[in-house]
C-alpha cells in the first residue's frame, strides 16, 4: 500500500506559501491507518524500547496506537502548562523565537529506552528538543520515527540517534 496516496495536500495552510501534509484523512481509512502502525512498529521494534513518547499534538496520535500494538507504555511531550503535577521543561530555539516543552517528572526512570514520535518531521527542532529533554531526564533514547518527513528541510541533520520515516517528500 502507497501511504502517499492517503496523505492530504492543503496549500496555503496555516499561512500563505506553507503547504501542509495533513495525516487525518490518513486516519480516516482504517487499512492505510493500520498499515501505517503496523510499518512504524517493524522499523521500531529493533530497538527494543520500554516506553514511547508522543510529541504533542499529532505524535499522540501516532505513538498512543503504537503503543498499544506494541504492548508498551506510552507518555507524552507537551507544551509549557498543558501537564499536571511537577514537570522537567526544556526551552529552545526556533526560526522566529522560542518555545518551551515538558515532561512530567516521573514519566521516564533513568536508563529506561525511549523512542520519540511525531507525525512528521519538518526542521527538526522540536524532535531535537524532545530528545534533549529526555536524555536530560535520563532516558536512552533509542530512535525517533514518524509518519512524514519533509526531507529538503534538513530536519534529521539535527538529531543525534537513528531517526526512520514512512513517507518521504523531497521537495
């Protein structure tokens, strides 16, 4: 199955001149959606981690189900102020700014082995910083995968561990 072809091109969103990859008529059909967990465990399973990790919002989507097909457990990366209880946050850098993520404080116990999702991989600041994050926080962060990669944006040059994608756009 082409998962290409389940992949909904909208142009000009969320602003003029971004064309945006948009994975939810992806989700809409259960054989593609299936397959598409399905494929993301092949190429994760090898590593061989305790827990996933979705990075908010869409790389819920995407590690939650994993999760569950894999039988391991799962937390989440979110925005500053959006998790309950005490947090590790982590600040970083963006094209035209800053931002800040978190973690919940007992989310991950030191030398446990992570993979980080998301449902696409763009510049790769946020996976970055989420692998960051983490290790800070003593996971071992085995590999990152998503759904897409837009790789003409470079983002995987910024990550320090293997990183896989299903779907893959050049340009």
């Amino acid at each position: 199955m082409d998962l290409k072809d389940h992949i909904r091109k909208i142009p000009d969103f969320p602003k003029p001149g971004i064309l945006f990859y948009d994975i939810s008529t992806l989700l809409m059909h259960p054989d593609a959606w299936r397959t598409t967990v399905e494929r993301l465990a092949e190429l994760i399973a090898p590593y061989k981690p305790d827990l996933l990790v979705g990075i908010e919002s869409r790389g819920f989507l995407t590690a939650a189900p994993l999760a569950l097909h894999m039988n391991l457990g799962f937390f989440m990366v979110r925005k500053r102020g959006k998790l309950p209880g005490k947090t590790l946050r982590y600040d970083y850098g963006l094209e035209y700014g800053s931002d800040t993520i978190e973690i919940q404080a007992d989310a991950v116990e030191p030398g446990q082995r992570v993979v980080v999702l998301d449902d696409l991989l763009a510049t790769g600041g946020t996976m970055a910083a989420a692998v960051d994050l983490l290790e800070q926080a003593g996971a071992q962060v085995q590999a990152t995968a998503c759904i897409i990669e837009l790789a003409f944006l470079g983002g995987r040059d910024k990550l320090q561990v293997p990183t896989h994608s299903l779907i893959s756009y050049e340009a």
